[in-house]
C-alpha cells in the first residue's frame, strides 16, 4: 500500500476539510512511490506504454491532497481513456438523490468487496490472483483492455 504523508492539524483545531489537507513534502514519498511502482510493475504488459503519462504526479509538487488526488483522476481518465468528470459538489449530502452514491466503495476500513474480475497479473503464478489491488494493477497488467473490464464488473449498489 503506497500511503501519502499529510501534515496533521490536530490539537484545537478539530476536524479539517479534504480540500484544506496539506501534503507533508518533508518527506521524498513521491520518489518513494514512483520507484516501488517502478520495482512492482516495470516488467509487466503495459507498464511502459502508461509511464510518461503517470510520471509527472511524482515528479512535481503538490501542496493539497486534493490537487494530487484530482492529477491523478485525470491521468487515470486520460489512460482508461474516459472523459474527466468536472463538477465538483460544493456541499455535503449524507444521502444524495438522484445519483449514483457508491462511497460505499472507497471506506479504507472496510473490507474490499470482490467483484469478481480476474484477469493475468505479474507474479501470479507465485502469489496467485490478489483482488481489488489498484486501478494501476489492472492498466499494468491489461493496458487499453483495462476499461473494457471495469465496465464488465456488476456492483452490489444495496451494500451499505
């Protein structure tokens, strides 16, 4: 798991909002990063053809979680070759209407919920199939196959 260091508020402060999260740049975690995927992927299928695009999110700064975390829907967007959804919600709803709410999906605490998808990853015959790894996992592993398969996947959308 590749985890990005974030500078904590804490103390009085209280809770702070996403769009306020800093990233703690004291640390090198973005060379870190970029070498284990480097390490984990360079032999795989589709490792090369997605590098250049991939790159630039550990090679420049990012002062928020969220301006990285939206580079990096994009450049995902761009490889599955989707469009990058724009509007942002400007509030939150605990209940939203009239959308697809699968939050559910992205609880860190949760088990990950197996959707069935299989499909050839390095180090398979060794580990055997690891499920639910990351987007990444799978655009290294099937390339331009990748959002053929992701749209094949069913969710459980009563799961709460």
């Amino acid at each position: 798991m590749l985890n990005i260091p974030i500078q904590h508020v804490g103390g009085t402060h209280g809770r702070q909002k996403y769009k306020e999260v800093r990233l703690d740049n004291s640390y090198h975690w973005q060379r870190q990063h970029w070498r284990t995927l480097q390490t984990a992927y360079r032999t795989s299928p589709f490792f090369e053809y997605y590098e250049d695009e991939l790159a630039p999110l550990y090679e420049g700064q990012f002062k928020f979680l969220l301006d990285f975390n939206l580079a990096a829907i994009s450049i995902l967007c761009e490889c599955l070759q989707l469009e990058m959804p724009l509007e942002k919600t400007t509030s939150y709803e605990p209940a939203p209407s009239g959308i697809l709410d699968a939050r559910f999906l992205i609880n860190a605490k949760s088990k990950a919920l197996p959707f069935g998808l299989q499909y050839h990853q390095l180090f398979g015959d060794r580990h055997g199939f690891i499920p639910n790894l990351s987007t990444l996992d799978l655009l290294f592993n099937m390339g331009p196959a990748a959002l053929s398969a992701l749209q094949q996947i069913v969710l459980n959308l009563g799961h709460e």
